[in-house]
C-alpha cells in the first residue's frame, strides 16, 4: 500500500498532513512518498492551490488538511 503527498517546501499544511501520516501509519507496512509540485509543471498548475493531496494508492483521500481519525478507518478499510 503506498500514500502519495503532493507538496512543497515551506508549506505547513503539509508539514501538518506529514505529520499526521507518519504518526497514524508508523509500524503499517505502507509506502509514503512526498512529491514536491514544484519539480513538475504540470503538478505545479494542477495543485498549487490545493496542497497537500493525499493519495491512498490512485484515490484522492484528502485535499488541504488530513482528518486523523478518517485516515485511521480508510486503512481500516483498505487492508
């Protein structure tokens, strides 16, 4: 299982979904990947005003903050 972060630097937004991800999957058998937006163009014209996305896998699971207690029960669902 693999959460893809669509970011960039200085962005506390997604210090915060970081944060967040790491905490509530420490010890799961899951990938996280950090994608900076400003390394793609195409990233960058889609996202910039939406970051941090949350992918779990090709599914769009969060946009802007990380709800902790409904990230728990997705991975709940997905295992």
């Amino acid at each position: 299982m693999k959460i893809r972060i669509l970011s960039k630097p200085n962005c506390h937004l997604c210090d915060e979904a970081k944060e967040i991800i790491e905490r509530v999957t420490r010890g799961l058998p899951i990938e996280i990947e950090v994608i900076d937006i400003q390394k793609d163009p195409q990233l960058f014209d889609q996202y910039r005003y939406d970051i941090p996305v949350i992918f779990l896998g090709d599914r769009k699971i969060f946009k802007h903050r990380v709800d902790e207690e409904k990230l728990k029960k997705i991975l709940r669902l997905s295992d």
